[in-house]
C-alpha cells in the first residue's frame, strides 16, 4: 500500500554524510542568497513577489472532501481533505474554532509522537494514536480515504485504502492500542479468511462481500484499486453502507452480518439513484416515476470513480453523498432525495463558504462569518498547520533559522516534524532532506 517517492539505501551501504551536509549547507547558502536577491528587487517585481509556496485548501479544493465521519456519542462532523480536517456540531450547526482546520498528523490524538497538548513526544510517552501499518500512517498518501460510524457499536473506522483503523467512542481510545488492519485480510471482509484470522479457501464460515462482477468491473472488491472511496450509515436502518467507486455493499448491524449474502449493487443501475431507472430495474427513459438524483454540471454521484465522501446527520436524519465538490441529501426519515434530487456545491454554500452568505448571496467582506477557514500548509508536503511546511519554528517565516532546526533534528531523531516523507522514520533520513529542500528554498524565495 504504501510507496515512498524515494528508495532507502541498501542495508550495509553507509551513507557519506560529509558530503550529504556539504549538500546542505549549498542548499543554505543558494536559499540565503535567493532571499537577498528577491529582497533587494522587492519595489521593481510588483505582484510577482507576491507569489506563495503555500497553497490554501478547503474541504472541496482538490475535488474534496475525501472522507468524513461523524461521532454518534457527540454528533460532530469531521471533515477531511488530505492531512487537514474541520469539525461541524450538528446539535449547535456551528463549526468548532469558528471553522478554523487541524492536521491528523500533528494532533496528539492522532500521532503518537505528538502529546495531546500539541508538544513534539518522540519517546511516545503519553502512548496515543494510531499505529503505522507497514509504513502507512491513516495521514499519508493523501490521507484517509473513507470512514464510517457504527452507532450500535460506538466505534468509528477510518481507513487510508484498505488499511483501517478504530476508534472506540465509548472508550475515548483507539481500538488494538492504535494498530490497523486490511480489510482484504478480515474474516468479516474476505469469505477466504475466517473469523480468526485464518484461511479459509472453502467458505465455511460464510461470512464476507462477495466480489462484483457487472460491465467495467471484474471481480471488484471493497478494497479493489485503492478502495473503499466512501460510506455512510443509516440508523434507522441499521446499515452501513461502503461503497469503491459506484459499487457499494451494506453491513447489517442488528444481523451483524453482511445484506443480501454480501452481493453488492451499482448505484448508476439503481432506480433509487438513477431517474432513468425504475426502482424494480426496468429502463424508464422519460423519467416517468421521476425518483433519483439531478446532475450538476454533468456530475452524477457516480461519475468519474465516485461518490468520493458521505456522511450522517443524526440530528437532522440527512445522509450527504458527495462527488466531490458536489452533493445531494438522503432524507432518512420520509426515504427520498431532498431538493427534489437537486445538489448543490460546497463552495457554494453558505454553510461552507465564510464569502457567501446563508442566502446564497455573495459576502467577499465575511459579514457573516460562519463557514470554514483554509488550511493553508505547503503543497509539497504536510506541516500541520504552518503558512509553509518548510516554517519548522513556527514563526510564519521561512529562514535560516529553520534550515538550523532542521539539520539540528536530522541528527538526533526526537521531532517528527522533519518526517518530510511520511514513513515515520527521521533520525538521518535522506529522503526526509530531499523533500524538505525545495520547500525551503521555495519558502525563502517567497
């Protein structure tokens, strides 16, 4: 699952560190004198100075959000587009920290490195936090990708692909002390493995999805090409429903078994979906009985590999099931789509939106003020929080200073901070270095 962008050295092979910090110290004093240079032009490069190595991120930017989840002890939203997240209380319908975001990788609830107060713990003193599963933490490779809530059980999964990992709402902890598993080696996943973990070629047990196998997808799984993509929960019902793509299965959570013997459904060949469709599968081309979903910009929720994210409102009894930037509402209570199908665009909303108002009106001033604020972290990499991912002393500036706690820390190992690459390993870490020198130098540049 995990593929880092660079290889380690073979084992045995040292490492010339001489002339690794020879590097450094060319890529400090090219960095120093690019910020001289751009200092010394400032009056003459107009609106070109003004150019950013940040990059603000909302819950849609980059076709997010990318998964969210929602807490059925506290009914708190959480939304996530890669490493940033943003927290919405549906009892108060207001966002938490006035929408402000924060980053898995540096909460102390998240990385085991890092203390609930915030404070760097490479000693893992405190011990809370998610496990890494063969090198992947749930906020590398672009973060989590799907989650779910299971309120008859108070637990909330969060998985990074097929790699999962619990929390235990009752508890206030991490299930298995942190440690995740792949569905795809689940016995209440995969028919070929039992409940214990070992193989069952036979199917004796019975348990698990069964694979789908309809038009483009052959012998398609929950955890096929990087899946699960999205899930949601219907308590009413007593289902969860996961979904890779437009093919979803739903757990029973009263059978604590899977719906249907584990058979999966399309949702584009659905006519709870698809207005074209009736809901006892025959083609209805003229949309007579006129149940499913109206498209927005040619976007259906199953267009191009989605939906991407849903979630539940357990206050309001809502389900929203977005592609996307785009997304429409399950109405649990009267079992039909709001708005008469009709979705609308995050950006667009008020609720999401600080520059525009409930209305719908445009509010450039934030008048109003209620919505989300950007994440702004670099775009190379994630820095939980900082204007640059390179601003490693966190004082809104990148500069010499930095490079000094950086090359400081690439010698002792105790500050996952310059963990540049993710894999959890920084105490000398070439890779971790070629990563964090064009944000520094980019920082610097601008």
């Amino acid at each position: 699952m995990k593929v880092r962008q660079l290889t380690k050295s073979a084992q045995g092979k040292k490492v010339n560190y001489v002339g690794l910090f020879s590097i450094i110290a060319i890529v400090a004093v090219s960095a120093t004198l690019l910020s001289l240079r751009l200092a010394s032009h400032q009056d003459q490069q107009g609106t070109e100075s003004e150019a950013s190595a940040t990059q603000e991120s909302y819950p849609w930017t980059d076709n997010g959000p990318k998964s969210v989840w929602v807490g059925s002890v506290g009914n708190i939203a959480t939304i996530i587009n890669g490493d940033a997240g943003w927290k919405f209380k549906q009892k108060e319908k207001l966002w938490e920290k006035n929408g402000e975001p924060f980053t898995l990788k540096q909460s102390g609830w998240w990385n085991k490195e890092i203390k609930k107060d915030g404070t760097s713990d490479p000693g893992k003193t405190e011990g809370f936090g998610a496990e890494p599963y063969e090198g992947t933490y749930p906020w590398t490779n672009g973060g989590p990708t799907c989650a779910w809530t299971s309120p008859k059980n108070k637990k909330i999964s969060v998985c990074n692909g097929e790699i999962c990992w619990q929390w235990d709402e009752a508890k206030s902890n991490w299930s298995r002390n942190g440690s995740a598993v792949k569905i795809s080696e689940s016995g209440t996943w995969n028919r070929k493995i039992k409940k214990d973990g070992t193989d069952d070629p036979n199917e004796t047990e019975g348990i698990g999805i069964r694979p789908f196998n309809h038009g483009n997808y052959i012998d398609f799984k929950p955890w096929s090409d990087g899946g699960p993509t999205s899930a949601w929960t219907n308590d009413k019902d007593n289902l969860i429903t996961v979904c890779n793509k437009e093919v979803c299965w739903t757990w029973d959570e009263v059978a604590n078994d899977w719906y249907d013997d584990g058979k999966a459904y399309q949702i584009s060949k659905s006519g709870y979906w698809n207005k074209k469709i009736k809901k006892n599968g025959e083609d209805d081309p003229n949309e007579s009985e006129g149940f499913g979903v109206n498209p927005l910009d040619g976007i259906y929720p199953w267009s191009d590999s989605g939906p991407t994210s849903a979630w539940e409102n357990y206050v309001d009894k809502l389900i929203s099931i977005c592609n996307g930037n785009v997304c429409w509402q399950w109405d649990v209570e009267n079992e039909k789509w709001n708005n008469g199908g009709t979705p609308v665009k995050l950006s667009d909303s008020g609720w999401w939106n600080k520059e525009i108002k409930k209305d719908g009106t445009p509010d450039p001033n934030k008048t109003e003020g209620f919505g989300v604020e950007p994440y702004t972290g670099s775009s190379g990499g994630g820095s939980g929080g900082a204007s640059n991912a390179a601003d490693l002393t966190g004082d809104g500036n990148v500069n010499i200073s930095d490079f000094g706690y950086f090359v400081d820390k690439y010698k002792s190992g105790d500050d996952s901070k310059i963990d540049f690459d993710g894999d959890g390993e920084y105490k000398k870490d070439l890779n971790d270095f070629t990563q964090f020198a064009p944000l520094y130098i980019e920082g610097v540049e601008n």
